[in-house]
C-alpha cells in the first residue's frame, strides 16, 4: 500500500486528485482533520509520513511544505508554479520523450506542469528537439480555458455573475504570466512566446494553439513534416496525435472536458497552419497529470484511476 498525502486537498486540483485516488486499493490516503491541516507540526509529520506527498499550494507554502520534508524517501509531487524551473527537479511531462520519463522515474522531486503551460510544450519543445523550429524563433500562443482554472475565488465569481461572463476575457496583457518561464526553458526556446491566455464562461477545458508560417520551419519543413513527428511522440495512451480536432470546422476548449487525456493536432495548410492541443486544464493540465506522475513513481500503470 502506497501511502499519500495530499497538502492542500481542499482546494479545486487537490479535491479532484482525491477523488482519482480515493477508490483505489493500492494507495493508502493521509487525510488530516479539518482542525489539525493546517497545524505546522501534523502538516510536517503527515509530509514525512508518506511514500509521496502532492502539493497542491500557492507557491510560498510549497516552498514551505519542501523545506519540512527530512524523510529522504519522500517523493514530492508539485503541482504549484514553485519549483517548475528549479534545479534539481524532474518536469513531469514524460510524453516529451525517454529522457523525460527517465527523468521523471528517477527523482525525488517531481514539478507537474502547469495546464496552459502543459499543451504550449507538448506542442513545440517536439519541434525544437527535430530541428524544425529554431530556439530563437518569434512564437504566439492562446489558450483558452474554462474558469476552474482560476480555483475557488473564480468559480463562485463566475456562478454569481452567471451571463455576464458570457463573452470571453483575455488576461495576462502584461506578457508577465506564472506559466512563462516553464514554457520557454522547457522548450528550449530563447525568448517567451507573446502569449495570450482566455478565460471563457465553462467550468473546465482548455484549447492551446499556436499559429506557424511555413517560412518558420527550418529545412524546408511543412505541415507534413510537424504531423509525423506528433504522430511518432504521440501514440497514447494519455497524449494523442490526432490529425484533426475540428468538428464541422470548429474546434471545442471542452473536448476533452472532465478527462485527463491530451489531444494534440497540427491543422491548415501548406503555408500556414496552426498547432493545437486540448484537454482539460483540471485534467492533464493539473490533477490528472499529477495522478498519472504518482502512478510512475509507485510503480502503478501510468493510467491507473484516470479519466480517458
């Protein structure tokens, strides 16, 4: 029995990664008292206690819940933007590639990705790593979410003001997003994206795209050329390449609403094209992705107690 502990388990990723978790005969949760989860002291030995902790905390109790572990056995899961870029921790995107996933298997300190940040990724460091696209190449990125992303304080804002959110928000104007640096050092780009993040009117689901202009692509790359390294990385089970996304020529922020799976596309033509991912950013893009981190680190099947 593989025993957990989830710090902060009452917020929206850690009550859903409960959720995936709480069935299953092989993992042995740790759930403290309402009176005693936020007792430094029952936090600390709860933390030291399991074989994996996951974090799910703003980035300063994170950093804070790091420093109680002394357990050297403890594997750390965090799902805050706290550590995404910090040395000595594995990115978990084991999709990206065998190195990924050696990375991921062989740590101790494991950052889940961020959702926006989870599809962007997926998307270009394939590219990068082929040679099509330059580090230094000008990229843009939008990503449209559902508001759970913005956790308890968004989701009631929402169901209060009900149609008044119906049109969808851009936000993140200033290009100063928490998502940005994982985005840029885990692709291997040189600069950020301009990225322009959209919160719309739906409880959960997230479309990433980037648009491209063939004379970005090195070698004499096309579209072709992108679809068959995404169809080479992305055989499933959890991350899909799938030639197409669009369903009479729209496609949907909530195709894969409620499931912790990841489609990802290339779609336009010879000249210009764009690069999609969707999947939902409660999903792949936070508890999903976190589960599926655990089931590697335990030894369990990479989809065990997953949505798909």
């Amino acid at each position: 029995m593989f025993k957990v502990f989830i710090d902060g388990r009452e917020g929206t990723t850690g009550l859903r990664i409960s959720e995936r978790l709480s069935a299953r005969a092989d993992v042995d949760l740790i759930v403290l008292p309402e009176a005693e989860r936020k007792d430094p002291a029952r936090r600390k030995w709860a933390l030291n206690a399991c074989d994996a902790a996951i974090l799910c905390l703003p980035d300063a109790a994170a950093r804070e819940a790091v420093s109680m572990v002394e357990n050297e056995h403890t594997v750390i899961l965090d799902a805050s933007t706290a550590h995404r870029t910090a040395p000595g921790w594995a990115y978990g995107l084991p999709e990206l590639g065998e190195t990924a996933l050696k990375a991921v298997l062989a740590a101790r300190r494991v950052a889940v990705p961020g959702c926006h940040a989870s599809g962007f990724i997926a998307l270009v460091a394939p590219l990068v790593r082929a040679g099509l696209l330059a580090p230094e190449t000008p990229l843009s990125c939008v990503s449209l979410t559902g508001y759970s992303g913005g956790g308890k304080k968004m989701i009631a804002d929402y169901r209060e003001k009900g149609a008044a959110y119906d049109p969808p928000r851009p936000y993140g104007l200033a290009q100063t997003h928490k998502h940005l640096p994982e985005m840029t050092k885990i692709c291997g780009l040189l600069a950020p994206p301009v990225f322009l993040p959209v919160v719309g009117n739906f409880y959960s689901g997230m479309l990433v795209s980037v648009p491209l202009h063939r004379a970005q692509l090195l070698r004499g790359a096309g579209m072709a050329d992108v679809r068959a390294v995404y169809a080479d990385l992305y055989r499933g089970p959890i991350v899909v390449y799938r030639e197409t996304l669009a369903e009479n020529g729209f496609a949907s922020a909530g195709l894969l609403s409620g499931r912790d799976g990841m489609y990802v596309s290339c779609e336009g033509n010879e000249e210009r094209f764009t690069l999609l991912a969707a999947y939902d950013n409660l999903g792949k893009g936070a508890s999903g992705a976190a589960v599926q981190l655990l089931n590697l680190k335990m030894g369990a099947e990479a989809t065990a107690g997953l949505a798909l």
